[in-house]
C-alpha cells in the first residue's frame, strides 16, 4: 500500500510540474487600430516602436498553443507564440467583432496560410457573424477553421488541460456579443477583458474580481476624459484614471495583478517616462509589455 501510494504521489507530482511549463504571453498592448494610426500625424505616431502590436494574449504550450483574438497583426504575433511553443498546432478565443480582435482571421484563409482545421472559440452571435458574412463563412466552407461554441460563464477544459471560461461584458455590441476571459493553468489563472464600457455597467464588481485572479489585463484604451478630439461618449471605456481611483482601495498584492493593455494609440501612458504612468506603476500597476510572460 504505502509502495502504492508514494509512487501515485510521485507520479501526481511528475504530472503537475510537466501542466505547469504552460506560460501567459503579451503578444500586443494596443487598440484595435494599432499604431502608427492611419491618418495620424501626431508626436505619438511619429516614432514606431518594434513589437508594437494590437491587444493580444497567447498561452505557451508545447502540444497546443491558444491564441486570443486574431488581430491585424497575426502574423508575426502567432509565429512568435508558436517559436515559443514549440509546435505548429494552435486555436483561436475570440472576444467579439471588432476589426482589432478578429479580422486576422483572414490569415488562414485560401489568399494565405490556407490552415486545415483550425480551432476558433467564440460566443453564439459572433459565432453566427462569421457563419453569415463573407469572406469569414469561406473559411468554413474551405475547412481553413472549425467553429466551437462557448456559452457564458461556462468553462471549457482543453486537451492541455487549460481552462477557458468566457465572461460577458457591456461593450458597442454591433455584430457580437462582447466577452471576456478568465484562464485558468494548473496553478494560476488570468482574467483577461481588453474591451468594456464603463466598470458601472458590467453587472460583476472588477474590484471584488481581481483578488480571486492571479493576473487581471484589463481594458487601458484612454488614459484620461479629452484625450481624442471627438466626444469619448460615443467610445465608451473606463479611462485608466477612472480604474485607478477604483482599483487603488485594493491591497499592494491585488494592485501588482493589474496589467492594463488595449492602448489606443493616443494613450500618453504608452511612455515610460509620462508622469501619469509613473504614478500608477508607484501604486504597483502595470503597464503590459509585448513579449511578458507569466506562470500559469
Ligand atoms: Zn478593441
Ligand atoms: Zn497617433
Ligand atoms: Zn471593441
């Protein structure tokens, strides 16, 4: 018996650390519309940086890696996860139908990478707009991907053992519904939201949330209310200021979960040196960072 029991022990033990290479990685930290802006000739499109991509987070996986959301810049985003990972197999989580989180999908199409079988995850209406809307239904007819439908607050456990769980959250749900996620490793879970209104209108508490969560990246789009000349109303997000004033009663340990990503490109705190910044990083808050890996 105790021969029996040491070995399964042992055996547990050999299988949680081989779950546990599995790693988070920040593929990009910008809106939708990335940067350089189309059109924009501002001192903060005036200086490309390297690596500068659009919102988007990859888990590292020698059997599968997962992508979340396909943005514009997919291409070099899933060659850098896949290099990490080590193999050429992958799915895809979508948050919802705006052009930063799913128009990369056209990358796996006949035009380009002509995938087989691709794994795509969404949520029903977004599910639907890819089904009903060219050139996104080619890729199904092609089998360039496979629809998996997920279901609100249901988690989904993957043959790597990781698990996903959709969130619904109040967004400009024009062709989708919007959601986001919570992903959960052997060891660590993240919460990942790059998209919402207003914190007042989701019907979750984000301040309750972010202690039960190891890793929050949450939606850092504007820094402040006046940031882009044309009523922020019709752009809704809670501005980083307005995060910050709520999330800074949390404890120094729950403020160091807070990554804030999905910088539009008028963000002044996309400058390490902007003082705004600074004072939030002095709180503990992070700024994510392209190429930031965590434990899951
Ligand atoms: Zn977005
Ligand atoms: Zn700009
Ligand atoms: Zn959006």
């Amino acid at each position: 018996m105790r021969t029996n029991s040491t070995y399964l022990l042992f055996a547990a033990l050999l299988f949680s650390i081989g779950l546990s290479g599995q790693k988070l990685v920040v593929l990009g930290t910008l809106q939708d519309a990335g940067s350089p802006q189309l059109l924009c000739e501002k001192e903060c499109c005036a200086h490309p940086k390297p690596n500068d991509y659009v919102s988007c987070l990859g888990v590292i996986d020698s059997t599968r890696a997962l992508l979340f959301d396909a943005t514009p810049d997919i291409v070099p985003q899933l060659s850098e996860l896949l290099n990490r990972s080590g193999t050429d197999r992958f799915s895809i989580f979508l948050t919802h139908a705006h052009v930063g989180h799913y128009t990369g999908l056209m990358h796996l199409g006949r035009e380009a990478a002509n995938t087989r079988k691709v794994p795509v995850y969404a949520m029903p209406r977004m599910l639907e707009f890819l089904a009903k809307n060219g050139p996104w239904n080619q890729l199904l007819k092609l089998q360039n991907i496979v629809l998996n439908g997920l279901e609100n607050g249901v988690p989904r456990t993957l043959d790597n053992g990781v698990k996903v769980e959709p969130v619904l959250v109040p967004h400009r749900d024009e062709y989708s519904e919007t959601v986001g996620y919570y992903i959960k490793g052997p060891n660590k879970t993240a919460l990942y939201i790059p998209d919402i209104d207003k914190w007042t209108e989701w019907e979750e508490n984000i301040l309750g949330l972010v202690p039960t969560v190891d890793y929050a990246f949450i939606d850092g789009t504007f820094f402040a209310d006046g940031e882009i000349p044309r009523p922020m109303s019709e752009v809704p997000h809670p501005f980083v200021s307005e995060s910050i004033a709520l999330l800074k009663h949390l404890p120094e340990a729950d403020r160091k979960k807070v990554y804030f990503i999905h910088l539009n490109h008028s963000n002044p705190a996309r400058e390490a040196n902007f003082e705004g910044r600074k004072a939030a990083e002095a709180l503990g808050f992070h700024f994510a960072e392209f190429g930031l890996e965590v434990d899951l």
